[in-house]
C-alpha cells in the first residue's frame, strides 16, 4: 500500500523544512511506502527556491506547482492529481492536527471501507481547545451557514485534513474547478453525488497558530456563499 501525502503551499519559507522533515521521519515509520507533494501555490518568498533543495534531495519528495497564486484549492488540485498512491490526503503545511492523524484515518478507509474520511472538528468538544472564544463561536456560527446554504449534512466541511482512495481522488478532483476556500466543500458534494461513502473522524488541533491563519472569517464567509452558488449551478449542468 502506497501513500501520497499532499501539502498545499503558499510563501510558507518559516515552516517549510521543518515539515518536511517532519511528515518524512513519521511516513517512514508509520507506512510501508509514500510519497509528499509539496504542492506550491505561486509562492513569491523563498518557498520555491526551499521547495526545489529539499525535493532534490529526498526521492520520497515530489514537488509541483505554478508561477501565479490562484488559490488553495488549486494547489491542492494539482497535487491530487500528481499523486499515484492507493490513499492520498492532504492536510496543512503546519500540520495544525499532528501526523498520528494520518494513521488514524488510513484505520478508518480499512475499517469501514470508506472511499473518503474527513475530518471533523466538530465532533469532540476538546477539538477547539486554544481558541479564544470569539473565533470559536465564530468558527461554528460559518459552519452553519456553509451547511445551511449548501445543504451539505456532515459535520465539518472545511477542515484542512481529508483522505480519499485513488479512484475516488482522480475521480473526484479531475471534475472541480473552485480556487478558493470553497474547494472541499465542492469536492465533498462530487463525491457524494458520485455515491462514495463519506466517513468522518474527529480531529483535533495541536498547534493553533492563528496569527498566521490565512482565513479571515467575515470576508471569506462572503466569498463562499458566491462560490456556493457557483458550485450547485456547476452540477446542475453535469
């Protein structure tokens, strides 16, 4: 069984080596074979230059990616799309829910025969612990209208780590389109119209470093109704 690992990046040069060296040193214990895309989103710090050392110098480390910044989902799309694995996940570049997350959900697809685990931080009541109070709240009350206006039932569409088998991966992201945030929540609704079976696993974050969030709550819950409607009317014509 062979993993891809797929890691969205972007100007992340702070944190880059450090999970690499990281995400390497568990998939080699943890797994019998895998790969890490780095996935590099535009990048304009030393990202790429970082990037381009540490995959000429690790065979287990394949790195792809673009000149312009398009949007998280993007990258992640075309990672997806680069790995060959039999289960490929992506999660963040500081690896926000640890790496013992992996192994856990590798234990969910056989155990329940899954084609997609998700993960959830709505699911246990310690999964937000560290947040300030405000972004909590704020966190459920944008899961709410995400789930309100798109209709989608699962608990946590938004979370930054999510697994799928081969098949349904390159089935799945070969038909999206959506850049921004919104992408999981358009991969989730392919994958549910598609018939796969969706299982959810809680997850919880370790390291919470919010003053280098890239999401700003109010503005980009505005962007994602938009993009919501972009979604149903995109399926609608499928």
């Amino acid at each position: 069984m062979k993993l891809s690992v797929v890691i969205p990046v972007y100007n992340e040069e702070k944190r880059i080596k450090k999970t690499s060296e990281v995400l390497d040193s568990y998939l080699k214990a943890a797994v019998d074979d895998y790969e890490i895309i780095f996935s590099n989103d535009g990048s304009v710090d030393s990202t790429p230059k970082l990037l381009e050392e540490i995959g000429s110098d690790n065979p287990k480390i394949k790195v792809v990616g673009y000149e312009k910044n398009k949007g998280k989902g993007s990258a992640v799309r075309k990672g997806v799309l680069a790995s060959d694995g039999d289960y490929v996940i992506f999660t963040d570049c500081d690896l926000a829910y640890g790496t013992e997350v992996i192994k856990r959900a590798l234990c969910v697809f056989e155990e329940n025969g899954c084609d997609v685990v998700i993960g959830s931080r709505n699911l246990d009541s310690e999964s937000y612990e560290g947040y300030t109070f405000t972004r909590k709240v704020m966190s459920k009350v944008y899961f709410k209208i995400i789930s309100m206006a798109s209709g989608f039932k699962l608990s946590d569409s938004q979370c930054g780590f999510k697994g799928f088998t081969k098949k349904a991966a390159h089935d799945v992201f070969s038909e999206c389109s959506v850049d921004s945030f919104a992408f999981d929540l358009e991969a989730l609704i392919k994958a549910q119209d598609k018939g796969y079976k969706i299982c959810e696993m809680s997850v919880k974050i370790i390291d919470n470093d919010n003053s280098e969030s890239k999401v700003r709550m109010i503005r980009d819950a505005i962007k994602m109704l938009f993009d919501i409607r972009t979604i149903k009317r995109n399926n609608k014509k499928n």
